[in-house]
C-alpha cells in the first residue's frame, strides 16, 4: 500500500510555481539540444535529472529508462511524463511532456512549410536523392543493433518470419497491418512463456 | 475528417511504438503510404527528422501532419503521437507501479522485441529495393540506380572506417551530411 501513501502526499503538496517553470524549462532545453531522438536523450537526462537537478538518484533513473523502454511511446515522451510526475503531479508532468515536445514542433513545422520549395531546388532534389540511400543505410545499422541482442532461437525465427513476410507482401502489394505482427509477437511471448511454465509444471510431477 | 483521422492515426502509432524511435519508422511508413505520400517522401521527412533536435517520433507526427493538413493537422498528430505515452506513464506512476514485474507483461514485450527488429530489418530492404533498384511492388520492374548504390557503399564504409578509427559510433548527421553532398556530386555533374 505505500504507493498509495505517496500518490496522497504528491497530490497534497502543491507544486511551487518556480518549480513547474524549471521542469518546463529544462525539458525545453533537452528537447531544444538532443539530435538523434530516444537513445541521445537519456545521457542528457541523466546529466540533467540526476547530476545537476538531483531530482532522482541514479537507481530511481534506471528503473525510468527500464519503464520507458518497455511502455509504448517514444523514450523521450515517457521519461519527461515520468519526470514531470514524480516532480510535480498531473500537471508537473503535462508541462514536461510539452517543454520536450515543442521546440521539435516548432522546429519541423517552420521547415515543413519551406520543404517542398526547397526541394524544387534542382541541387537540394539531388542531395536528398544522396541522403536517401543514407537513410537506409540508418535503418538498416537501427536493426542490426537491435538484431544483435535477440539470442533465443525461437526470436530468430519469428524476427527471420517477419522480414519475410513484410518484404514479400510489399512487393506484391498484399495489406497486411504492422499492428497486427506486433500483437502476433506479444501472442508468441505469452504462448512461449506459458508453454515453458506447463512444462516445468510436468517436470515437478514427474520426479515427484 | 482529416483531422480526427490524423490524431487517431498517430495516436494508434504512439500506442503500437515499442522500442522507442526507430521502431516506429515501420508504423509511420505504413500509414504515410496509407495517406498517398511516396516512399522517396517518406524518407526526405525521416531524413529531416534525423537531423533536426528533438524525438524521432514526434518529428515525424508534425512533418507528416503539416504534409496533409497544415499546421491543425501538424498539432492534431503530435498530440496523437504523445497521448497513448503520457496516459500510460501516468497510470504506471500513479496506480500500476507493479506492471513491468508480472511475468505476463515481460512475456508479452519479450515476444514483440524480435518482431520490431524484423520490422525495422524489413523496412530498410524495402527502402533498399526502391532507392537502388527502383522496385515499389513486382509491377514496377527493376531499374538498378548504381549512383545510389555507390553513395550507400560510401555511407557504409565512411561509419565502418569512423568506427574502427575513432572507436565510437559516428553521428547519424555527419553521414547524412556527407550522403547529401554525394548526392549532388552524382546526380548534378556526373549525369
């Protein structure tokens, strides 16, 4: 029952006016500064959150990066909302949450308008033509990274079983929702997860 | 209703996005595609995104939402985009703090993480079939681009040598960069 007790006290305690503009202000900043999304952000959190602010201590920031890992969303959005709540309730949290997300807002819309003039441009067309085979070149280096970690052979296929299916059905034009390979994935974990429970389960019987 | 369907568009990516920002380039792809923009689009806007501050995700929501619907619709798919997060860190914060601890749950996510890295594998392939082979879908015939393929062997090994070189990754906008500047080296005078 302690988090009861605490989301009580954090409701109670009414967050000061200088603190609600220094969560603004900081999260604007890192919002402002980071180039390269999620991963680039968290060491400019921590410097920020735990080195300088000390608004948490270094396991309490661990325990941050593991939930905004693992919840939906990008990493950025969830530490900021985490941040903004353990700060300063509903509202701290709300004012995190836009303090990182504006200057990026701010940003991308001001080049949003330009972008298609700009790219009448007979040079810049062809600089991004250039750019783009860097971008595959990005997202392919984003998924070997991520291809390194998965080590189970059951992971193996299913990831071999998803790029298949996804190459095949793009080339021949067959809709298959993304969705829908992510919920089949999470089906997969729980289906495995209970399976290797049963099994154990026997196992206990058995040498019994 | 453009709108409403941009904030619910987002809002389903924001709440599908595990992994963090690239694991929604899948997503993004998907639905841009849906909305009538093209692949080479697609990729000028991650481009953009990749090197300008700020999440990728969110960089994204507002390029695409600009795209279709002005600066309503850049906000409407931010907003999206953002919600599905904030809505669960709070719930996890203020009432579930045990969620990530039942074993279903890290069931569940261990099961989506191959399936994001497929994802993500699978959407740089076909992004390579259409950058250097010219190929969308089996209708459209193969014409090879070798001035696309050259700058991704370049690309390729300007972060392989920086790596072995400097001992650390290299910054994803020194290689975009480098890859615009190609581009206008091969396609503006060696036509």
């Amino acid at each position: 029952m302690l988090f009861k007790k605490e989301f009580i006290m954090e409701k109670k305690s009414k967050p000061s006016l200088r603190l609600l503009w220094e969560l603004f202000f900081t999260l604007f900043k890192i919002g402002l500064f980071t180039f390269g999304g999620g991963y680039a952000m968290i060491a400019l959190f921590e410097s920020e959150f735990v080195s300088k602010k000390k608004w948490m201590d270094h396991e309490e920031f661990l325990n941050m990066v593991a939930i905004a890992e693992s919840t939906p969303g990008p990493i950025a959005i969830n530490s900021a909302t985490y941040i903004g709540y353990k700060q300063a309730g509903v509202l701290g949290s709300a004012l995190c949450t836009l303090g990182v997300v504006l200057p990026s807002f701010t940003i991308i819309y001001i080049i949003s308008i330009f972008f298609d003039a700009f790219l009448a441009i007979s040079w810049v067309a062809s600089a991004f033509r250039g750019i783009q085979a860097c971008v595959v070149f990005l997202i392919l280096n984003a998924g070997v990274k991520m291809l390194k970690k998965i080590k189970r052979p059951l992971d193996i296929a299913v990831m071999a079983a998803t790029i298949l299916c996804v190459v095949l059905f793009s080339v021949f034009a067959i809709k298959f929702s993304t969705i829908f390979y992510i919920l089949i994935g999470a089906a997969i974990g729980l289906a495995s997860y209970f399976i290797a429970k049963l099994k154990n389960k026997e196992k206990e019987e058995s040498t019994k | 209703m453009i709108y409403l369907e941009l904030f619910l568009t987002f809002f389903k990516i924001g709440l599908f996005t595990i992994g963090g920002g690239y694991a929604m380039i899948p997503l993004v792809r998907e639905e841009a595609l849906n909305f009538g923009l093209t692949e080479s689009e697609i990729m000028n806007f991650i481009a953009v995104s990749e090197s300008t501050p700020g999440p990728i995700a969110v960089n994204m929501a507002t390029f695409v939402g600009s795209s279709q619907g002005g600066i309503l619709g850049s906000a409407v798919a931010t907003l999206g985009v953002v919600l599905p997060s904030f809505i669960i860190i709070l719930l996890i914060s203020a009432l579930l703090k045990n969620l990530l601890k039942y074993a279903g749950v890290n069931a569940a996510l261990s099961g989506v993480r191959p399936v994001v890295a497929g994802l993500i594998l699978a959407t740089s392939i076909t992004m390579f079939l259409s950058v250097v082979l010219g190929l969308g879908t089996i209708d459209d015939g193969v014409s090879f681009d070798w001035r696309a393929a050259v700058i991704l062997g370049i690309v390729w090994a300007t972060s392989f040598g920086y790596k072995k070189w400097k001992k650390k990754a290299v910054s994803p906008i020194l290689l975009i960069v480098t890859s615009g500047v190609l581009g206008v080296v091969f396609y503006e005078f060696l036509k």
